[in-house]
C-alpha cells in the first residue's frame, strides 16, 4: 500500500507579508494554501491509497472562517477521490479550555465521508483500495487524556509531564502488542521525541515544557511506519532500521529558524512488511539571512552589494545584518542597497550588529516579571540574540494576545 505522510500545516501563519489587494488574502496564506495544495496534488497523482495529517492544521484552535474553508476545500479533494484520511489532533488544534472542541472535530461533526479524526489514543482499521490497514493514533498528549483532576491537582509542572510521558509510553507499548500480523500497522502521533533536531520554531518542548519520547519507545517492532507531526524539520529519528520513525516537517517556513530546511511531505510504501519512503519537496517561501562583517579598508556600500549578488533573492523574505567600524556608517548608501534587493518579496531589515556590551552581572529573570521584560533580559543575557531583538519582542506580543485569547 501507498499513502501520504503530511504535518504541521499551520494555516494563519501571516508574518512576513502583507494583504495582497486582488484577492483580500494575505500573501502569506496563499504561500501555505500554495503548499498545501501542491501536497494534495502529490496524493491524488500518485493514487495514494491513504493520507495522514499528524496534527497542527492551523496557526491556534480558533481559525477564523477563511482559514477553514482554505482547509476544507483541500479535504474535500481527498473526499472527492475517495482516498481515506486520518487527521491526527495537535497541540495547536486542541484547545486550552476543557470542554471546548477541537479545531478539526467539525470533520466529525460533519461526518464528511472517508474521514478519522483522532482526539483521543485509539486503534482502529481503515479499508483501502489496497486493502485494510491497521492505524494506532495517539493525539497532542494532554493532560486530560491521562490524567484526571483529583491525580494531578497536587502535582508540580514537572510531575505532570513525567506522569504523562509513563502512560503515553504505556499506552503505546499496549497498542504495539495488539497489531496484528500480515495487515500494515502505522503508529500515527503528534509529540515530541527525545532525539528530534529542531527548527526553532518549537519552543516548548526545548524549554521543558512537553513530553518528551525515546525513539526507542516509538519505535515498536510491530509497527510498520511511525508518522509523527510537530517538529518542523524533516528527519528520520530510526534511519536504516524498522520502523521508520518520520517527522516530515511542516509544509513552510514559518521564520527565519527553518530558513535552512527543507519543506516537503513523504510518499510511503509498505509492501510485505518492508517499509520505504520518499521525500518530497514542496514550493516553501525562501527565507534567506545576508550577514556581512564590513573591514576599515573596503568601501562599506560596495562591500554590502557585493555580498547581495552572491545571492538569488528572487521572491524571498530577506534581512540584511552587517558589522563595521561605527566612524564608516555615513558611507552607506541605502538607496543603492534597497535598490540591490528589489527582487526580494520582503526586506524585514538592514541592521547593524551591535557588539554585545560586557556585562559584569547577568540580568536576572524572575517570575513576576512581565513577558516582554522577560523577554528583554533574557535577550540581555544572549549576545547572539540582540539583532533579532524586535523581531522577537514582536513574536512575544503575538503570544501573549493568543494565549489571553484562548483563556
């Protein structure tokens, strides 16, 4: 049997560009509609017997109407073909408050033919044109799926995520052992795992805050295929051994962190118990980071150009960083430089790298500080940090605004 591995669509992601005035959309929603689409038309031309989605369909839980019909008319193209569909729940399709749906259980509601929707860890068989399959599905792992209140209302952060992160192993190990012999068994989630390389995008789980799984704990002989979703950098966690244990990123680029990364969806196969795969790429948005050091003897405007022309800037979101000796700024000629970069679809800066200012003491970060404050002296503390100072303050108020949003 064939099928299509596909995660983290994340349609809302609408920085880095602008409403384009012909259609009302933002620039930035037609480049993951664009993908989307492209990762849709993969399926359908190569007679895909199964799709699966492991997770994060849109920006947060609360997608406005126009990112839901820019999801459902791709669903509905699978409808339409008859092709079955597992949709796997994520962390941004679950929503904060309990009780609340999901951002994808409409499909449900709707009973929209071929559809799987899972919120919950469940087995189950989808038949197929090549025949049935057999399909472990293990969504976000919230705490509500293994934990009641009355367990966990004494517990600290770090007690609840280890209490997760047993059961969920539990579970997946109780699951493996149920798989029957000779039928396809695909482990379909979305978490995160201990060995991943991430992009930068995914905050959460490198500061602690998820649950976090072995590859060994995913990757159960009786398994033919582990499809993972959220971790935006595609990789396979189990190379050269069963089963594949497969991230295939998100479907674009949603910050400079995965400018280096490929976009794409993988093409699956597994025939009598072999399992092999395919990579495919994706036409993503390029994302692409000039940084220039500027000596005392060059001319700074020739030495900046210079260094534009090594590049194909064509439709991309560009920043531009330099370092020079501060005497030499007024050389700059910006009119010759923002005329050097036309072909980009966006310039986000032209800034001067500042040298980090030695500090004797390290600014301290404390709990009733506010998010930007926060932010600001964490980006103190991190040299490294500082020219993408506004760009993550801003990241921060969007945060911020989403999470009051959904309280």
């Amino acid at each position: 049997m064939k099928f299509l591995h596909i995660a983290d669509i994340h349609l809302g992601m609408e920085n880095y560009g602008r409403i384009d005035p012909s259609t009302g959309l933002h620039t930035r929603l037609k480049d993951f509609i664009k993908c989307f689409s492209f990762a849709i038309d993969v399926a359908l031309e190569e007679k895909v017997d199964l799709v699966i989605f492991t997770g994060d369909a849109y920006k947060n839980t609360n997608p406005n109407p126009t990112h839901q019909r820019e999801f459902a008319r791709q669903i509905y193209r699978l409808s339409e073909a008859e092709i079955p569909l597992v949709m796997i729940n994520g962390n941004h399709d679950n929503p904060v408050s309990f009780g609340k749906a999901t951002s994808l259980d409409i499909f449900d509601t709707l009973n929209v033919s071929g559809i799987k929707v899972v919120t919950e860890p469940e087995l189950f068989n989808i038949e197929t044109k090549a025949g049935p399959v057999q399909v472990f599905g293990l969504p976000w792992p919230a705490k509500n799926l293994f934990l009641n209140k009355e367990e966990y209302k004494d517990f600290t952060d770090e007690e609840i995520t280890k209490e997760i992160q047993k059961r969920a192993g539990k579970k997946i190990k109780e699951y493996a052992r149920m798989m029957k012999p000779g039928i396809p068994a695909i482990f379909t989630a979305h978490l995160a795992a201990a060995e991943a390389t991430y992009s930068g995008s995914e905050r959460s789980a490198i500061i602690g805050r998820d649950p976090i799984f072995s590859t060994q704990a995913l990757a159960q002989k009786e398994f033919d295929y582990v499809a993972l979703g959220h971790i935006h950098k595609f990789q396979d966690l189990n190379p050269d051994n069963h089963p594949p244990v497969v991230y295939p990123g998100s479907i674009e680029r949603i910050n400079f962190g995965e400018e280096k990364d490929d976009k794409g969806v993988c093409l699956v196969n597994i025939e009598k118990g072999k399992t092999s795969y395919e990579f495919i790429p994706l036409p993503a948005r390029k994302f692409v980071t000039i940084d220039v050091v500027i000596s005392q003897e060059q001319d700074p405007t020739n030495a900046l150009l210079g260094e534009i022309e090594k590049y194909d800037l064509s439709e991309a979101v560009v920043r531009v960083f330099y370092t020079m000796p501060a005497e030499r700024e007024d050389l700059l000629d910006f009119k010759r430089i923002h005329s050097a970069l036309e072909e980009a679809f966006l310039v986000t800066a032209i800034a001067k790298k500042s040298k980090p200012v030695e500090r004797a003491k390290r600014a301290e970060i404390s709990e009733d500080l506010g998010m930007l404050e926060a932010m600001d002296k964490y980006i103190q503390n991190s040299p490294d940090l500082i020219p993408l100072s506004k760009e993550l303050k801003t990241y921060a108020q969007e945060l911020e605004k989403e999470l009051e949003e959904n309280v």
